[in-house]
C-alpha cells in the first residue's frame, strides 16, 4: 500500500521523515489550505450562515501536486497529521475536501510531540476527524468573517479608508486605550517613606515605620515627615517583639502558552510572536548529533498535564544533576480550574528530561537555546520539592509612641528555587525571592539609632501594558485562547491602532483611540469584556459537542445586523472625524476643522472641496518648524536638491524638494549627546522603513556603528566606552562589556 503522510509544515515533515524512513511519503501542506474569499463576504446569511470556502491562491500548485500524488495509485492511504486542536483538526478537514478523500482511505493522527515513540503510538491508534473541534474552528472563523467584513466598511465610511475592526482585536485596543486614560487622569499624591538604621549587640539593620502614635503611619507631606525625623532623633529604640517562623513556597506550574509568553518576555525580552516561533521550531524538530528530533511538545495549550511517561523520567534526571534530596517522593500534579481548558492536551515540556540546555547549546541558534532553557527549568522545577525558609519579624518600638517593622527571610531549604524561580512584572515583588538576613537579635535589648532615611515619594499610576501583561489580562477576562494571543497583538500593531515603544510599553495611536471610541459609543457589544469572554465559553461549548455552531451564531448576528443598518443611517462622519475650530483660513477666510488623514489629524478649510486648503495642526506645525531647522542644510545625495521634513505612516523623514522628478528619502537622524565607540563621531537616532528605532554613527557608511539599544549619558567607569540600556535594569558597555546593574 502507498502510504503518504501529511503535515502542515516542512520542517515538520524533515523530522518524521528522520524517523520513518522510506515506507512513507511524507508531504506538506503548509499550514491551511481553503478559506473564505478575500473578495467577498463568502457566508450565506440567508441559509444558515453556510461558509462557501475556496482553496487559498498561493496553495492551488500545493493541492494540485497533493491531488495528483493521492490518486497516482487505488491503494493509497492517507494520514492526516496536522497539530492536535481546532486549528489543525480543520486542516485535516478542509484536506479531505480539497483532495476528494474517501472514507477508507485517509486516518487522522495525533501527537504532542515530535519524537519517534510519540509518532509510532500515533500510527498505531488512527483515529476519525473531531468534527466539533472542526465546528467550533469555523464557528469563530465565521464569527470573525462577519464582524470584519460588515463593521469594517462602516468604519471605511463614518472615519477614514483602510481601518478593521475584530471581535477579538477590538477589545484588545480598548484594553490598552483604557489605560492610558488611567494614566492621563491619574493624579499622584505625595506620601514620605521613613525607615531607620539601627545598631543591634550583633549588627547592623534597617526597619521601616509602620505606626505613629498607636495609627498607621502615613506621612503625606515634607512638614509631617521633618517633626517624625526631629522625634525618631531623640528616641530611645528597644526590640518589642521577634516572631520566627518557618515558610513554604511553592514551584509555578509547567507552562502554558499564556505563561511561556509572559515569562519569555520578562526574562528574555522576547515578544509574543516571537516566542511563538521558536517554541515552534523546537517543536518541530532540530538537528542535534546524530539525531533530529523535537525538542518541547505542542506550544498552543492551556493545560498543565505531564504524561506519566514523562513524570518517571524526571526524578531519575534530578537526582543525577542536582542530587536525591531534590527529587520527589511522588509526581505533583497540577489542574487548570479555567472552563475550557483542555485537559487531554499536555503542558510545554521537554520531549526528553535528559536532555539538558547545555548539552545542546551547541545544535540551537541564541534564541532557541534561552527559550528551551527557560521550558526545562520550569519542568524541572515543579517536580522539586518546595522551598523552606525561615521568616523572621522584628518590632521595634520607641520610648515616644512610635513602631518600626525589620522583615528577614533565609532560605534553609532552596527546593526548586535552585533551578528556577518565576519572574514578576513588579520589581518589588522580586525581592520576596532573595535572603534577608538579620543578625541575632534578642527580644528586649536596646537598639542605638545609625541614621534614619526620609525619602519623598508620590503614587503611582498603573502601568502601561506589555505584550506580556496584555496577554495575562486577555487570558483573566477569558478572552481570546492559546492560539490567538500572539496573532491578536500582532495585528494591532501591524495596523497602526498600538505601538509598542522601545520600553516594550504598548500605547495607544490616535487612530486606535479613534477607532475605540467609536466602537464604544456606537458597537458596546462588540467590545464588551463578558461578551467577548461569553463568546469564547460558547465555542468551547461547540467544542466538546455541547451546543450546535450555527444558533450560537444566529443569536449573535441578528441584533448585530439589526444595529449595523441602523448606523449606517443615523452616524454622520463629520460627528467622527470633523472638530471646529477657532483659526480661519488664510486662502479664503472660513473656519478651519480638524480632519482625520491616512497620518493622523490635520487642519483643513470648512468650504473642501471648493477650497482645498489643508495644513497640520498648530503643535505638529511647531514641530515641524523645529525639524525643518535642524535639518536646513541636508542636500539630496543624488540631485543636490534641499531636502525636507515630512512625515509618513511611520513618523517624520526626510524627501527630496525635487520630487516628484527625485524621489529620494531617508530616515531623520537626530543627533544625541553620545560619541561612537569606534570613530569617535556622533551618534544619531535613526529609524529604519518601518519605523523601528536604532542608533547609529553620524559617519555613514565610512563608519558602520550601530545598536539597537538606547545610549546611556554616563561613559563607562573602566574604559570610558559608550554604555547602552541592554535590558529594563542592565547597562553594558559597548567597548569591553562591562554589564552594570540598575
């Protein structure tokens, strides 16, 4: 019998090729094969919301050869292995229409992960196609296709060409509009923190005032915190009370897609999409010694299961790396509470235990190895046994109504904490993981007092969203799942609705806040956070064969439709996009508004089209002025033509005043107070096309001196090189590498 294996991608197809040998014909599909139209709406409202799919443009030449190679022979068989949730068991879906497969002649396969056992298992246990996973995938294709394709034009009519809108997308642009609104109308309050150091028989330590006069301390204004400092002077200290007790911390689960993209983005900079290409290259399998094997298993879950098989195999590594006092008795499971989660599927883990970072750190590029490092010491971890520490609080109490706190913590058991501790996105949080130590301290003896610390601080507003933070909030509203996080965020960017600045913060764009504001006042629903979260609870529904795909969509569409007729007629674009203001047109006399352009907002005169003048904004004019100085004297490299300042989808740049006969631009290069490391020039900031910034030397291309990180003002204290913000809290020196912690 001919035996052909299909897959979704070519690297797929390598590793199982490794392990099957010749019996079988490994092929790809890459990725899906049919979808709806891009020309047209393609469901039929009328009869039931019937998808009309078509095979994709670029995957006829694929289907073709997969169609001819499918019936070359009667007794061909074909196994459908696409990945093992919605996304791919509609794959091996749309395969079996595509290539006119008959009932006895296709199975549908399964696996994890990409290693030898797992695909033998695989091919010994076929089974049928999952059609309410199939259902549930195409209900939230359809969903996403009718919110697309009817909000999206209305957004094209009432605010500006070229917007989207998406049921999921959507709320994620109103997640991070809202914060920053957070931000803009938050008002600090000033507030002192006050901490002394004191002089025990056996040492030094610092404890922090937590009640004044027998009420909680808290010190609002330099006035009040000067009479507690001219107190504390004159006071006399003695430890009241020393409570000692013993503490348990527990290891975080293995990962999961939501958690591996937040901690790859706190530990390694990596973002989302990011994370999700490599967690699928090791997935896929990777070169290594004689071998070529996956590495992690399946990178879209959200379930914490580990396989027995895989639990055996652990304590036998950790005994033999770290010793027998760090392996457990028994396995320790973890369950997801979340509805939904689907728990057939397995955690991210290590194909292998045995197989140790360092030991293929050779086979795997940069990325890969961090983030397979960062797989295998959480796995590890949480089969270890959990830390002890010894938590001691010190009461310090004065001779005049004051009280002071000193917290100390040492870890007398490391556990897991000798592998892997999880990150946090709140710096102070980290420091719940470091020792603490006092030094003895008797309850009842006299302290003398070194110094006392006052220092002013304000509150502060919440911070903005990382991809990372964005993700955990998506996933605690339940919005979105595994395999929609990284295309989700993705695509607001890409669309211009959120930057992500080179803090890795997301802020909002105008047209974002545009986009959301309209949504909000005119389609609540669409963005709502328990609509959206319902929605996803109602596929899963579809999923595990609950509830039937088409009603769920029926009772979406109908209002939905209903609103969207009554829109088109009531919502005017000049209520969106126009604002009145006081300045006249110098052409012609009449009032100037604001309109919304492809690049933001602008001036133009009330009487368009008869009078077409158009100009930016008063602030953006200033800024513009500001630019057109700084870079008078720049000349055309190919005509000799001034160049000047204009700005574009991707911020300000430099064209040719000769243009359209010369179309010459270039990025805008602002000079920064820097000197290059290996010419002695100066450093510019620059942008490249599309609109990331990097920093590089004023000398170009003479001198091809470039990094990505932001230089810092203070040279290095041991050879005077240029230093650069490498990470959130690490300066490294250009010249010889010195790396400085912040």
């Amino acid at each position: 019998m001919n035996h052909i294996i299909i897959v979704e991608s070519p690297a797929k197809a390598r590793t199982l090729k490794k392990f099957l040998g010749a019996k079988y014909n490994i092929k790809a599909s890459m990725g899906h094969i049919r979808d709806l139209p891009k020309k047209e709406l393609g469901i039929d409202v009328k009869k039931g919301f019937e998808p009309k799919y078509e095979i994709s443009p670029d995957k006829k030449k694929i289907v073709r050869e997969l169609k001819d190679l499918v019936h070359k022979y009667k007794d061909t068989m074909v196994w459908l292995a696409s990945d093992e949730d919605r996304e791919g068991e509609s794959i091996a879906w749309h395969l079996v229409h595509a290539l006119d497969l008959k009932k006895d002649h296709y199975k549908r396969i399964a696996f994890h992960e990409i290693t030898k056992p797992a695909i033998l298992t695989a091919l010994e246990n076929p089974r049928s196609i999952d059609i309410n996973l199939v259902y549930a995938q195409q209900a939230r294709r359809v969903l996403d296709r009718l919110v697309g394709y009817k909000l999206s034009p209305l957004l094209w009519t009432k605010v500006r060409g070229g917007l989207s809108a998406g049921r999921v997308q959507s709320v994620a642009v109103r997640l991070v509009v809202e914060r920053e609104r957070e931000i803009e109308d938050f008002k600090p309050e000033e507030y002192w923190k006050i901490d002394v150091d004191l002089k025990a028989k056996k040492g030094k330590f610092n404890a922090e005032l937590i009640q004044v006069k027998n009420k909680k301390a808290e010190v609002k204004s330099g006035k009040e915190a000067a009479a507690i400092v001219k107190d504390l002077k004159g006071a006399d200290y003695k430890v009241a009370d020393l409570i000692t007790s013993a503490a348990k911390r527990y290891p975080a689960p293995p990962f999961i897609t939501s958690t591996l993209q937040q901690e790859a983005s706190r530990k390694l900079g990596f973002s989302v999409k990011q994370t999700m290409v490599v967690a699928q290259q090791l997935y896929e399998g990777v070169e290594h010694g004689k071998q070529h094997t996956g590495l992690v298993t399946y990178m879209r879950t959200d379930s914490f299961n580990l396989s027995m098989e895989f639990l055996r195999e652990v304590p036998k590594v950790i005994k033999k790396l770290y010793g027998e006092e760090y392996a457990l008795e028994k396995p320790r499971f973890f369950t997801k509470k979340t509805k939904g989660a689907q728990e057939a599927h397995e955690a991210i883990r290590p194909t292998d235990p045995s197989k140790t970072p360092e030991s293929l750190k050779p086979h795997l590029d940069p990325h890969q190895y961090k983030l397979y490092k960062l797989i295998w010491e959480r796995t590890m971890a949480c089969q270890m046994p959990e830390a002890k520490l010894d938590v001691t609080t010190v009461t310090v109490e004065t001779d005049n109504d004051y009280t002071l706190v000193a917290k100390g913590q040492v870890i007398r058991s490391p556990g897991f904490m000798k592998v892997y501790v999880e990150g946090t996105d709140h710096p102070d949080e980290a420091l719940a993981n470091k020792e603490r130590i006092l030094p003895e301290i008797e309850k009842g003896e006299a302290c003398k007092l070194v110094k006392i610390n006052d220092e002013q601080k304000f509150t502060q507003p919440p911070a903005r969203y990382t991809e990372a933070t964005l993700v955990k909030k998506l996933e605690s509203e339940g919005i979105g799942r595994p395999s929609t996080y990284a295309p989700t965020i993705s695509t607001i960017i890409q669309r211009g609705y959120v930057e992500k600045k080179p803090d890795k913060k997301l802020y909002p764009l105008e047209i974002g806040i545009i986009v959301n504001d309209f949504l909000m006042k005119h389609f609540k629903d669409i963005v709502n956070y328990n609509f959206t979260a319902d929605m996803e609870e109602k596929l899963d529904d579809i999923a595990e064969g609950k509830v039937e795909w088409k009603p769920v969509i029926e009772d979406f569409y109908q209002p939905f439709e209903k609103t969207l007729e009554e829109k088109k007629k009531t919502i005017k674009k000049t209520d969106v996009v126009k604002e009145k203001t006081d300045e006249k047109c110098e052409i012609c006399g009449a009032p100037m508004v604001i309109k919304l352009g492809r690049n933001g907002k602008f001036l133009s005169c009330s009487k368009y089209p008869e009078c077409k003048n158009a100009k930016p904004l008063k602030e953006d004019r200033k800024k513009e002025e500001k630019l057109q100085k700084e870079f008078k004297d720049e000349k055309c490299e190919k005509c000799g033509s001034p160049m000047v300042v204009k700005t574009g989808k991707f911020g300000d740049f430099l064209a040719c005043s000769a243009y359209p006969k010369c179309k010459t631009t270039r990025p805008l290069a602002h000079a920064i107070d820097a000197e290059c490391p290996k010419c002695g020039g100066k450093l510019v900031e620059k942008r490249t096309k599309r609109g990331k910034v990097f920093y590089g030397c004023s000398n170009y291309p003479k001198c091809d001196f470039a990094t990505w990180s932001k230089p810092v003002d203070d040279p290095c204290p041991v050879c005077k090189g240029l230093q650069t913000q490498a990470k959130k809290n690490l300066i490294k020196c250009e010249k010889c590498g010195k790396e400085t912690e912040v």
